[in-house]
C-alpha cells in the first residue's frame, strides 16, 4: 500500500509527532490516540496527544491518559507552539478539521505532513497521508493494521491492546453493528493473546455509573422519552437546567440514545441535548436507514449510517421542532425500514 510506504518513509527517522482527535473524545477516539502515542514513543518519537476538550472520566485508566493535554483547558498556547513545531500531525477519528473546533485551524496551518486514520464518511481532503476506511468498524482497528503494516508486531503490548480493545469494544457496540466482521474478531483473538483483559475493560467503561447519572437515566427515560408511532422514531430532548440539576459531567448522557432505539417499533432515535455552545444531536438507527444522510442534511453533521451526530443554532424546543417538521419527508422510507427489518433470511 503506498499509504503505508508514505508513512514508513516519513517515521524513519525520530520525529516531533503530535496526535490529535475528536472533540469530545469517545473510547475510540482516545484509545486509538493513546495506541498510537504508546506505539510511536516505542519507535523513539517525541509524541503529544492533544484533544480538543475533555472526554468522559471512564477513559481516565488508559495508559498515557496523564499525559494528554486538553486544548480548551488553558492549553492554546501550549498546543499552538507543539503543532508548529511538529514534523507530523496525526488526525484520528474524524473526518473533517471543523469537528476539533479551533484546533482544526491550527493545524490546517501548519507546516508538518498531516495523517488522517479515520473510518467516518465523506472525509475532507486535508491530509498528505490518507489512511481512510469508512468500512473499518473503529478506528483502533487501522491503528492496529498500521503496527501490523509497518512491520512491528512485536511493538504490540498489553497497554496498547486495551486502548485499541476499548476503540474497537466501543465503535462495535460491543460486537453487535454491522461493521463486526471476522477481521474484527481476529484482531480481538490477538488481543486476548496480549493478554488484555477484556472484561476488565467492559466493567471499566460500563459498569460505571454514579448514582446521579443511573437517576438521571431513569428521570430521561420516565419523562422526557417521547415515540412518534408513524415515523418508526422517538427522541428525547434535555435542557440545559435538567442537565445541571442532574450535576451532569461529560460523558453522562453517552448511551441514552440507545435506549431510545431499543424500542420495538423504533427504526430512528435521537437525543437532542441544550449545550452551552449549541443545541448538540446524536442520532441512531437500524438497520439501512442512514442517519449519517439526515444529520447532515438537516443538522449540519454526520456521521456513520446508524450513528451520527448534529448540531443546531436553534434553540432546544426550536430544534425539536424543527427534527418533527423533517420527519414527513422520510415517512415512507421509514415505514419501509421497519418492514425490512422484521425480515431475516
Ligand atoms: P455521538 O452521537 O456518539 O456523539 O456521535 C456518533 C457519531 O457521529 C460519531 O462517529 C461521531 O464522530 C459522529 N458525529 C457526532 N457529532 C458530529 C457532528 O457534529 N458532525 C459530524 N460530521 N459527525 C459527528
Ligand atoms: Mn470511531
């Protein structure tokens, strides 16, 4: 693969690296930065992980997490003079420089060779080196091809497997989307042989609620759910207050739209969230109905076919509003999803 020979070339000699991600980091988003950072400090780079914003304090075990440095936490500067000054910026987990807010500016400026490792639609062109796969279930899973690629299986390690497990655990939903294919397990299989313990990793990452965010749960799903039986949907959508009344932390309200799509009759579900900077959608379907298309038709976003995320300037009830108006127009297409997906064999 020429990607591949690009990349050997460009880190055959140690190199000031700086690896950044989405904002708001998920587990794939973080475990395929810290794998990577874990992998190149191993080659004798000088490696930073810069994310945009915090990320969810469930992450907080991986390896490397003390030494991330939060862009909008007081950190402009510090970022602003490590992006120039490197020779290699890595962009993970996204697909366009808008998605990590003002960050993306500052690199889209700078002078080092960009690499995109990524697997959501339509992505930018940005980059010198391109490894994008909107295929691959996670981005963790090109971090491991790469280490495999490059020739350096034997770079592998307990801590960088568990990153890339929590990427892979995640972006699969826990090995059920359509993406977990057989290279997905056999990764997995090599995992278990670094000896990751993978139901650590799921306890750590799920099994990790505080008694507000199981309260906050139950208070979302008794009286803010709302099901539109002739669209196959349902959403619920959270004001600010509530999220301050429920102390809610970053991270809180990840999951809740999954419930929403559990529902029998659902084919579509969204959890439309009042943030401080905008209203922020996150969007989920089954089966072919591509949420990716309708987010960002609509919500300036996208995505994956069944997991995409929006945003509005709208205020909340405005965007409601505004999601109900839409609806109409994939009444039938909707209705159609729902047929198909009582269908198996
Ligand atoms: P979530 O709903 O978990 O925030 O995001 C679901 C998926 O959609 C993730 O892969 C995420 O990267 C993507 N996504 C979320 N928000 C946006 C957005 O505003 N724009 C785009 N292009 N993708 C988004
Ligand atoms: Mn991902």
């Amino acid at each position: 693969m020429r990607n591949l020979q690009d990349l050997k070339e460009l880190l055959s000699s140690p190199k000031k690296i700086v690896i950044t991600t989405h904002h708001k980091p998920d587990a794939d988003a973080l475990g395929s930065s810290l794998a990577l950072w874990g992998y190149l400090r191993k080659k004798k780079h000088e490696v930073k992980v810069i994310t945009p914003t915090d990320y969810p304090t469930f992450l907080n075990w991986m390896n490397g997490n003390d030494e991330v440095i939060i862009f909008n936490k007081g950190n402009e500067a510090l970022s602003q003079k490590l992006v120039d000054e490197a020779d290699v910026v890595f962009c993970l987990d996204f697909s366009a420089l808008s998605r990590i807010n003002e960050l993306g500016e500052i690199i889209r400026k700078a002078s080092a060779k960009k690499v995109l490792i990524d697997h959501h639609l339509e992505p930018e062109d940005f980059a010198d080196i391109n490894f994008s796969d909107t295929g691959a279930a996670a981005t963790a899973v090109l971090i491991y091809k790469i280490i495999i690629g490059m020739g350096d299986r034997e770079h592998l390690d307990t801590c960088i497997g568990e990153c890339i497990y929590a990427g892979i655990m995640t972006d699969t939903g826990s090995f059920r989307h359509p993406s977990t294919n057989k290279e997905v397990h056999l990764i997995i299989a090599e995992l278990i042989n670094l000896a990751v313990d993978i139901s650590k990793i799921h306890r750590l990452i799920y099994d990790n609620n505080t008694e507000t965010r199981l309260k906050f749960l139950g208070y979302a799903l008794l009286n803010k759910l709302v099901v539109i039986p002739e669209y196959y949907t349902s959403y619920i959508a959270i004001s600010a207050a509530e999220l301050n009344k429920f102390d809610s932390q970053t991270g809180d309200t990840e999951g809740l739209v999954n419930y929403a799509l559990s529902l029998e009759t659902v084919v579509m579900a969204a959890v439309i969230i009042e943030r401080e900077d905008a209203v922020k959608i996150s969007f989920r379907s089954k089966g072919e109905f591509s949420v990716n298309e309708f987010a960002r038709k609509h919500f300036e976003g996208g995505g994956h076919r069944n997991a995409a995320g929006g945003k509005s300037s709208l205020s909340l009830e405005e965007t409601v509003k505004k999601f109900k108006e839409v609806l109409p127009l994939y009444k039938e297409e909707l209705n159609q999803h729902y047929k198909a997906e009582k269908l198996i064999c």
